[in-house]
C-alpha cells in the first residue's frame, strides 16, 4: 500500500481537528473552498466529548452567577437561560 497526498492531508485534517483548529481555519489550511470538506476529519474521541460537555457546563455556570448578579432591580438579562448538567442529559 502507497502513501499519498490524501493520507498525508488525511493525517494533518484529523490531528490538527484533535488539536483543536476550528473547521473554518483548517478549511483554509488544507486548500478546500466548502466548510463541509474538512467535516471528514472530525472523529471526536469520548475524551473530547466530555470536554466539550465540561466546557458547556462552565458556560451555564457562569451565566447562572451573571444571572444571579444582574437580580438586584436591573431586568434587561434574559434569565430564560436554562440551567442543566449536560453530562447528565448525555450520560458522560
């Protein structure tokens, strides 16, 4: 079996994916001209996922104490912002 251009772009796709290079930038640095190219190189790992999660939960959080902070008399903050574990909804 041979190596070629597409398993070398293949290979720098997926790791730099892994790495965390938003598709539109990585789009750019592999040549294609549709966002839904690069989309073949994203896999990502449970680990990854669960960041993810973690990462959504930091966000509701921190919206939860803006929220909170906001409560004193000023209601120009949407408070509709739901609350939740993710990682419950998703059994990670």
């Amino acid at each position: 079996m041979s190596v070629g251009d597409y398993d070398f772009r293949h290979t720098y796709g997926s790791r730099s994916a892994v790495a965390g290079v938003d598709l539109e930038t990585l789009k750019e640095l592999i040549g294609h001209t549709s966002i839904s190219t690069p989309m073949r190189y994203v896999n990502p790992t449970p680990e990854h996922k669960r960041q993810a999660i973690e990462k959504l939960e930091q966000f509701n959080a921190e919206l939860a104490l803006l929220a909170l902070a906001q409560d004193s008399g000023s209601h120009n903050f949407p408070h509709s912002y739901p609350v939740c574990r993710f990682s419950v909804l998703l059994n990670y």
